[in-house]
C-alpha cells in the first residue's frame, strides 16, 4: 500500500495576521491508521519542504491521542519538514491519496493545478481519494472526463457552514466548503457540528471535520483491500 498525503504549503489565515496550515489531528489519525497497518506513505505539498503546522489545532484542547502520538514521533516530523514537491509526484506510483485538511488547502490547493490534474488521474484510474474537513476544497475545479464538476451527483461532505461561524472565520476564508460542494452539484450531507461523520460514494471518500479523520481513513484502508 503507497499512499501520497497531500499537504497545503499556505500558512497565512487571510488577513488576520494570524498563521493556519493544516490541522494535526486531521494528518495524525490516518497517519497512524494507515501506517500501522503497513502503509507506505509519501508526503507532499505544493511548494515541498516544511508543511506549515496550524498552531491553533496545536493546542491542549486540539489533543488526541494521535496528535500526542505525533508530537513524541521523529520520523513523522521529520517527513513533515521535509515534503516532497506535489510536481514531481506520479499517480502511477500510488494506491491511494488522502488530503488533510486545516484552513490552508482553502487558499493553495484549491486553486492548484498540479493538485487539481493529479486527484484527476488518481480518479480516472479508479483509486481512492480521500479529503477531510477542510481538504474537499481541493475539490473545487476538479473536473470529470466530461469536464462536468467532479462532486456533481456525488455524495460528499466537509467543514459546515455552521462550524466555519463557530470558530469565526466565515468571513475570512476566500469560500465555504459547504457552499462549494453544494454549487458544483455535490449531494452534500452532514451530522451535527463536531459529531464524526464521513461518507463514500464510489472511490471519493469525505469526512466532516477534525473528528471524522480516522473514520476517513478506515474507509480508505477498507478500498485498498
């Protein structure tokens, strides 16, 4: 099992002056669920290098035990301040990919278009792809072969409307995944906000927000059987 995890590179929050990234938990949990069922696993981000770290999801109140797991890793961090560059990734070399999410992916990855061609391979080769909370957006100008929006009659969730005005940042972020989904025809549900919730349809597989990252992975895990 090669998995290609896909971070963002972007580490400013608009312009609040404040940092974002991508959100541990989101990247730990499948980490290790994947990991420990002996995945191969290659990290990668746009620009390569140090992927920026949300501060915020570094936080004691952010904690779990993969997060804790994370911090005391070596290895994992060492991976995480030395990405590859998502450029020089081939799909043919992967099984699978899963996108972590954090505020970052918002700015960089959905607009990328090294990104958007790579999710385009990996799909028109049938393999899993995996996003959560925030990471959908990366979805957001993936087309399919017909050049119809890839979600479009597609069940798929992500960050709500509601979550995104909880932690105060709707008019912040440059759109709302919710939204986004929703206008590119995707058949978007969730469950109440914080509640762990993710779904498959096909090989596309989307989690709610942080504590739906290892359900997302098992479902990941379960389509490389």
């Amino acid at each position: 099992m090669n998995v290609l995890f896909v971070l963002t590179s972007h580490d400013k929050l608009g312009d609040t002056g404040k940092k974002t990234g991508f959100w541990v938990e989101e990247f730990a949990s499948p980490y290790y669920t994947l990991l420990d069922k002996g995945a191969k696993i290659t990290i990668a981000t746009p620009k390569g290098g140090a992927a920026p770290l949300d501060p915020s999801s570094d936080s004691p109140d952010a904690a779990t035990e993969a997060t804790e797991r994370f911090n005391k890793d070596a290895d994992a961090k060492d991976k995480i301040a030395n990405t590859k560059v998502l450029a020089d990734m081939n799909p043919d070399d992967f099984d699978a990919v899963f996108y972590p999410g954090g505020h970052g992916p918002l700015w960089d990855l959905a607009n990328d278009t090294t990104s958007i061609t790579l999710i385009e391979k990996f799909n028109n080769q049938n393999k899993p792809i995996g996003f959560v909370c925030h990471a959908p957006a990366a979805l957001k100008d993936v087309k399919n072969t017909d050049g119809t929006p890839f979600v479009k009659g597609k069940k798929v969730t992500g960050f709500t409307n509601t979550e995104e005005a909880a932690v105060g940042l709707t008019d912040v972020v440059p759109f709302l995944v919710q939204d986004m989904l929703t206008k590119n025809g995707g058949i978007y549900a969730k469950k109440e906000d914080w509640s762990a919730y993710a779904i498959q349809d096909g090989n596309l597989i989307t989690g709610q927000n942080p504590a739906s990252s290892e359900f997302v992975a098992k479902k990941l895990l379960e389509s490389l059987k």
